[in-house]
C-alpha cells in the first residue's frame, strides 16, 4: 500500500504505481465510496471488444471472419 495525500481542494493524487497495477490512464471515470471508515476507489471495467465483432479481437482473418458468418446465417434462412 502507498500514501496518497489530500490537498487543500480534498484532491488525492493516485500514485503511479497503484495507477499502473490498475491501467488506470488520465481522464477516467472512478467511483469512490467510503466501506468499514476506509475510501475504496474502484477503476471503471474495461470494455473489450463487443457484438458481431467480438470474434475478431483475437486477430483472425476479416474476409474469412465474413465467410463463416454468412454460412451461418444461410444455414439459419
């Protein structure tokens, strides 16, 4: 654990270590809430890829990505 400190303006700035063990980057979002008298920062949840392109993420091929899909919805038709 580190040591934050509280400024005049009740501001905390979060130590890069703590920073770089959580991803967090400049201009992000967290939700704080205080639990049993300490103050619990949560980083927001990183969003990966989502719907129909979801099965990209890992690299794989576009046109044969396409491909598939489209037996897939013949097969569905």
């Amino acid at each position: 654990m580190t040591t934050a400190t509280v400024g005049t303006r009740y501001q905390i700035v979060i130590p890069r270590r703590e920073r770089e063990r959580i991803g967090l980057s400049p201009a992000e979002k967290v939700q704080v809430h205080a639990e049993n008298g300490y103050l619990v920062v949560v980083p927001p949840r990183k969003r990966g890829w989502r719907g129909i392109g979801k099965a990209m993420a890992d690299g794989g091929d576009a046109t044969d990505y396409v491909r598939q899909l489209r037996s897939e919805w013949e097969k569905t038709a």
